[in-house]
C-alpha cells in the first residue's frame, strides 16, 4: 500500500499511522496485505497521507487492479 510506504518513507511508523486515524495497529497491517478499508478510515488515511507529503488528494497513488 503506497500511502503507508511515503508516510513510513517520512518518519511515521505503523502504530504512529494507527494511532493518529483512529484504528487499531492490526486492521493497518492488514491494509498493509491487500484487505480495502473502510471508506471513513481510508479517508483518514488519505487526509494524513496529504499533510505529511503535502501533496494534493488527486495526486494520491491508487491501487492497480
């Protein structure tokens, strides 16, 4: 999951990422391997994912399927 490589890619640990969108260490690991979030929390992600690389929402990288 490419959001969660640039925020690790910028400091931000698995559990700093869990913590800071509200969801448990575990559910971001299964992100992690493949398992689609939850709109809300995958807005969260994506909220998180702009502050920290300043880059705008429609920059954000999408899964290839």
């Amino acid at each position: 999951f490419r959001m969660l490589a640039d925020l690790r890619e910028r400091g931000l640990r698995a559990s700093d990422v869990a913590e800071l969108i509200d969801v448990p260490r575990n559910t971001l690991l299964a992100w992690k391997n493949g398992t689609e979030p939850a709109h809300h929390d995958g807005d969260r992600l994506i909220e998180l994912w702009c502050e920290w690389t300043e880059k705008a929402r429609h920059q954000r990288p999408l899964a290839l399927r």
